[in-house]
C-alpha cells in the first residue's frame, strides 16, 4: 500500500479555501490572537507539521469559544480534527468534530453544519463505518447544494467517490470524481480539481480503462502549474508521479519512459517539499522514488534514496512514514545479501510501526482497496529472513534462538491482529500472568505453522527444544485444500472429506510423527494462522484413524494469549442457560433441556433457560455469582466484522462486545472464569477473520478456555457430545483437552454419529490443561 495514496485518495480535506476568510490578525493584548492561530494552523499544515497545526487550531477553538465566536470554533475544531486525522489520531478528531456540532448549529451560518457533517464523516470514513460515514456526506452535501456553495459540494464530492471506492463501486465513483473536478474548476479551486482528478484516474485504472486514467493524470501533471508551492502541490505531484508508475506497470511498452517521468515528479514533488520545510512530504517522494528504483532492481540508487527518506521521516518525527522507509531499507538489504543488516532494519521497522499499528490498520482501509492486511508482509518477510538465518547457522542453540524469533515475528502480527478484529487495545489485558506455551506439559507438542506464498513452515516445540519443518506446499495450494476439506466435511451423506483429511495430515502431522512417538506425545496444541484457523484439526485422517484417535487437540490465537492452569474441580460456580424454545426467527433447540438437565445433575448451579436466559437476567447473575463456567447452548454466530457477531438470548442477540461488557470483569478479577461454553455456534465457511473472532472470543470474554463449535451441528449430537466432555471432566488429573477428546472418541464409535460433520467442529480454545 502506498501511504501518499492513502494521502491522495483518502485524506482529502475541505480545504482553506473553501473555509470563512480569515481577517489579518488585530493587535489585541493576548500573545497571539485566534485569527492568527488560525493563520499558523494553516501555515504549519501547508508544510506537513500536523502536530503543530492541531496546536494551534486547538487554541484557537478555545479562545473563539470564550468570545462566542460560534461559527469560527466550528471552523476551528473542524481543522484541528484534520490535522488529528493527517496524524493519524481518529479517536481524537471524531472528538474535536463532536464538540463542532453544537458551535455549527449555534452559528447561524447555514454552511457550518455541512463543513462538520463532512468532517465526521471522513473520520468515520477512516474509522470503517462507510454506512455512518455515507449518511453524514449525504446531509452535508444536501446542505451545500441547498445553499449553492459550488465549491463545498465539488470538496463533499470527493470525498464521497473515496466512499464509492471503497464500497466497491467503482463506476459510481468515477462519475462522482468526474463531478467534482468540474466543479471545482468552476469555483476557482484549482487544488481541489486536481486532487480530484488524480482520484478519478485512480478508479479508472481499478476499471482496466488505461486510456481514460492515463487522460486524468496527464490533465493532473499539467494543471500542477496553477499551484503555488505548498503541502498539497507536493502531495498532489506524489499522487501524480505513483498514477505514471501504476500506468507503466500496465503498459509493458511504455513502461521505461512512464518510469522515467514518475521519478522526475516524485523528485519535483521532494525539492519542493525540502524546499518548504516539509519534511514528512519529502519522506513519501523520496521513499516512493526509492521504491521505483527498488522496482528497477537498482538497488544502490534505492538504498540512498530510501536513507534520505528515513532521515526526513525521523526529523518530522512522523511514525507513519518512518516504518515504511526502515521496511524498505530491509529488502534493499536482503536483496544484497546484507542479512544481519535486513534483519536489523526490519526489527527497527516492527518497533516503529507497533505503537501506531491502530491507525495505519484503520487508514489502509480506505488507502488501498485491495484484500488484506497491509502490515502483514512486514512480520512474515522479518519470519522468512530469521529462518534463512537459522539455516546458515551452525550452533545449534543459535539457531533455535533464530527460530523462536521468526515464531515471535508472526505472534507479534496476530497479537496485534485479534486486537484489530475486536477493536479493542486491552483484548490480551491478561499478558501480566502469561506463561509462553512452550515451557509447558512435557507431554504436549505446540505446532506453530507460517504459511509463505511458496511454503509452510511447522516450527514445533517439543520437551527436547524447538523443531522446525520445511513443506514444500504453496499458500495457494494449502488454502484450496483446505477450503475443499471444509465444504466436504460439514457434507454428512459422502466420506469425500477423506481425500483432503489424509492430504492435510501428510502436509501438517505425518513429518512429526517420530517426534510424537519419541517423546510420547498425547496432546497437541495448534497456533493456527489464515485459513488453518477455519477447520478442525481432529478430523485429518492418517489413512487408518483420525488425529483425534490419537492425540487430544486443542487450538490457541497466539502463544501469549492464554492462562494455562488446570481446572479447579473443587471450586466450580456453574451458570448454566441456553433456549429450547423457538425465538427471533431462530428454531427451537429441544435437545437442549437435556444437556442442562445433565450439566446440572453434575456440577449443580443456577440455570437460565427460555423466557428467564435475557440479557438482564445473565448480567444480575454474573455480577452477584462467583461464576466459574459458563456454559450457553443456544443459537450464536461469528461473522467476518466482530460487531456481527452474536450469541442467541430469548429477547435479543448478545454481541462480543456486550459478552465483553458482562463478564469482562472477570478480567481484573484474582480468579477469571474458567471455562466458556458456547454450543451451537458457527462460522462462514473460508471466512478467516470469523475464525479469528471464534479463537478470541475466550480472550475478549476474559476466560482461561473456551469450548465452541465451528458450524452449527445436530441438535442432539451437540447435546451428547456437550454432556460427555462435562462427565469427563469430573475425572481427576484428566485435563480440557483429554476430556473433549474422550468425548469425541465417543461420539466417533457410535455409527450414528462417526462422521466427522457431528464431533470435529468441537474446538477447545486457548487453556488446554
């Protein structure tokens, strides 16, 4: 992802221009008056000191607000919230616009709403929410419209094509886009219309029409006479050079010269940008032309450039370019052989890049429309690199060492990935007690697999040390069998599971299996990463018997995101509650009586059932009860946004978040809860991320383990099954993951139920003693 085009595409702002003038400032007894902090705010944004500029923009809210000044503190706080945006600090500038709403509306200036409205929603924008960030820009543009400020509409529309992109409606952007250059150029706004302009050839070149978006970006290059050197006219040129190098790529002809003239603009746009101070512009146009070069395989001219870009990044003390230039410089250095250097430069970039990870993961959603995580490359490239550099070495206790940083390099991307997905900083709050995986259970092995494009690495550890095992299968490959597995294996009436169980178990488990047997392994424990996480392991088949036969299985999101500590049988605090009866459109679950009726013959405790299982009821329970386990059998569902995922109760759907907020508190408590059941539950099939909340929901729940099911199974087998691992762990030294694999067992010797579409989207999650 290119950050300037997250600048050109997605930080498009209502520009200075289109704002209220500002008089010159008046001699007044104050230091500075807010007329001239409104100057400097301007001033400092124009050479890309965004921290300076919310300063000022602050203080001069503040003293319009202590003269009544409504409208003016409207305009203020809408300026401070750009700048908190352009630094990446969405939180605080949805703050500042909030408290724009009742200045604007107090104004009497029928415009001040709309400039609010769309400052709102370009920060729900950012933040993801285009449904909220659509309906502001609507209201805002109605009002511009209804008010004939040509020049506020042509800005609103702008940022309303940036919407259409990334709602995937390309041609409605592109006409959108279209609209707002032309009328920008009406209204005498020539940055604006380019602006504009190189977003419509950026959405014409997403439509495969060359022709159309090479028109826009020469039309672009040469209006950039018009502009007076600035933060924009540098950004805009950044924006410019990146559309020809886009547009090279695409015509093998013209490539070199393209090439050529991207590199020309990039560095125009880094001698103005030097020229002006700017120093985080000119770290983008010195970045990005190091990467051409990068590109071009020249990689002495990119090393120096991509220096130059670093020294800019650090002296604008800007985070969120530095990262991308220190990453850079790590290929450049790989790709030179200079390993230990790479490695180095990519270690220095994670630590960089970790404090600020929130925003660059909010911002990349709108900066580049295509699939994934943006930041996910830089963990696996550093992974990939400590792995060769384990393989040069001979000292075998270095070359462990070498491993558990390339392990440590991907844990530190899914820590911060089930953070991303919850949307919540304080999801692995449980760190201080933690005890890495690894330095448990002597009978246990953790298997920790990094899927590269042409790889799957197995890094193991095993009493004896950690192990690691190179297959030569493609991430491609791997993902397509493991897609199939699962579409066959929730297909109960065929066994065509069986080909791809027995293909996964030879790709994943069949290298290990002297180890296993060395070390009489009876537990394995899966850090699953991407699609792996979709599927269950226990159902891979070895061509005589499934894993589950053979070893008890449990899976964890992370090797630091766990409590592991065996359950205390003695100390159970049972809350049992679930749904029999049909409600909300869902259909009845009859088998569940039974399964309460069995829990509570075993442990006793207090029972929500139908009409008493409401979200009042389960929050008085949880707040007055020591609840040990909590056990829910009912109707739930984990889709690919967290916000869409719930659990059934009679009058309503019980979201994570809400979970979160009922029975976070065990979190802080000296004893968290033990044991989450979640019984009926699903995911969509190939969907990662609804995998990922399935995996984390014990973490965000603030439990130890969590038992729930990756697709929604027989009434009654789930019932069985349920009852089985409850009757099993009464049994003294028999732990999480044993219990549920006796249970399995069970229900996999009944002819009833063998196939795997009934016991194996069981999951065991996190603690697994």
């Amino acid at each position: 992802m290119d950050v300037m085009l997250r600048m050109g595409l997605t930080i498009v702002v209502l520009t200075a221009a289109l704002l209220p003038a500002i008089p010159s400032p008046a001699a007044t007894p104050e230091a500075v008056s807010p007329d001239a902090h409104m100057q400097q705010g301007a001033q400092a944004f124009q050479r890309g000191m965004f921290d300076e500029a919310l300063s000022h923009w602050k203080a001069a809210a503040q003293a319009y607000e202590r003269a009544e000044q409504r409208k003016d503190q409207a305009m203020a706080l809408v300026e401070a919230a750009r700048a908190a945006q352009a630094l990446g600090q969405l939180r605080e500038a949805i703050n500042l616009l909030q408290g724009a709403v009742p200045a604007a509306e107090q104004s009497g200036d029928p415009r001040s709403p709309a400039f609010v409205l769309a400052g709102l929603a370009r920060a729900e924008s950012a933040g993801g929410n285009l449904d909220r960030a659509a309906e502001h820009f609507d209201q805002a543009l109605a009002v511009a419209r209804r008010h004939g400020s040509s020049g506020l509409a042509a800005s609103i529309l702008n940022e309303v094509g940036i919407l259409r992109i990334n709602q995937k409606r390309d041609q409605d952007a592109l006409t959108t886009f279209s609209e707002s250059a032309s009328l920008a150029q009406t209204a005498g706004l020539p940055a604006l219309a380019i602006r504009a302009g190189t977003n419509a050839a950026r959405a014409a070149l997403k439509l495969g029409r060359i022709d159309e978006a090479r028109k826009w970006t020469d039309r672009a290059f040469d209006q950039r006479r018009d502009l007076t050197p600035s933060h924009e006219t540098a950004s805009v040129l950044i924006t410019t050079g990146l559309l020809y190098r886009d547009l090279g790529a695409t015509q093998e002809q013209l490539r070199d010269p393209l090439f050529l003239k991207a590199l020309q603009i990039l560095q125009e746009a880094a001698s103005g940008a030097e020229s002006l101070g700017d120093a985080r512009t000119a770290s983008y146009a010195l970045g990005h032309a190091g990467h051409l070069y990068e590109m071009e395989h020249r990689y002495e001219d990119a090393l120096s450039l991509t220096r130059r870009a670093i020294f800019a990044a650090q002296s604008a003390s800007a985070p969120e370019s530095l990262y991308r230039w220190e990453w850079q410089a790590g290929r450049l250095l790989a790709a030179t052989g200079k390993l230990d250097e790479a490695i180095a430069a990519y270690r220095t970039a994670a630590a960089t890049l970790q404090p600020i990870r929130p925003e660059v993961a909010a911002s990349s959603q709108l900066a580049d429309t295509s699939a994934g995580e943006p930041t996910k490359p830089l963990f696996f490239e550093l992974s990939n690199l400590l792995l060769q550099r384990a393989a040069l070495t001979d000292d075998g206790k270095i070359a462990e060492d070498y491993l558990r940083g390339a392990r440590d390099a991907v844990e530190a991307f899914k820590a911060a990935e089930l953070r991303d997905y919850f949307k919540d900083e304080c999801v692995d709050a449980l760190r201080a007690r933690l005890t890495k995986l690894d330095t448990l259970a002597t009978t246990t092995a953790v298997i920790y697999p990094i899927i590269f494009p042409d790889r799957t690495e197995l890094l193991v550890s095993l009493p004896s040390g950690l192990k690691r095992v190179s297959v030569e299968v493609t991430a491609t490959r791997l993902t397509q069998e493991i897609r199939s597995f699962r579409r066959k294996l929730e297909t109960r009436t065929t066994r065509e599971y069986l080909l791809y169980a027995q293909q996964l178990y030879d790709w994943m488990l069949r290298p290990l299996e002297q180890d296993f047997a060395a070390h009489t392994i009876d537990t394995l424990v899966f850090v699953p990463d991407g699609p792996l996480r979709t599927i269950p392991m226990a159902a891979l088949h070895d061509g005589k018997q499934f894993l589950i036969k053979k070893f008890a299985v449990a899976m964890t999101p992370g090797l630091n995101l766990t409590d592991p500590r065996p359950l205390d049988r003695e100390r159970i605090k049972l809350l049992a509650s679930g749904l029999t009866e049909a409600t909300q459109g869902f259909p009845p679950l009859p088998h569940v009586k039974r399964e309460i009726q069995t829990i509570h013959s075993l442990y006793g405790g207090d029972q929500l059932m139908n009409k008493d299982f409401v979200i009042s009821g389960l929050e008085k329970e949880l707040k007055e009860q020591p609840i040990s386990v909590l056990h829910i059998a009912s109707h739930g569902r984990f889709e690919k946004d967290v916000a869409h995922s719930f659990v059934l109760t009679y009058d309503t759907k019980l979201t994570v978040e809400r979970l979160d907020q009922y029975i976070g508190l065990f979190k802080f408590r000296q004893e968290p809860l033990e044991l989450l059941i979640l019984s009926a539950c699903e995911t969509a099939v190939g969907d990662d991320r609804a995998a990922l909340g399935l995996a984390g929901v014990a973490i965000k729940a603030g439990a130890r383990s969590a038992l729930a099911t990756l697709w929604s199974i027989n009434d009654q087998a789930s019932s069985d099954l349920v009852a089985e691992f409850y009757r099993q762990l009464r049994e003294p030294g028999v732990s999480k993951a044993v219990a549920l694999q006796r249970a399995q067992v069970k229900m996999l010797s009944d002819i009833a139920y063998e196939h795997p579409a009934y016991w194996s989207p069981f999951l065991l999650l996190n603690n697994w003693l």
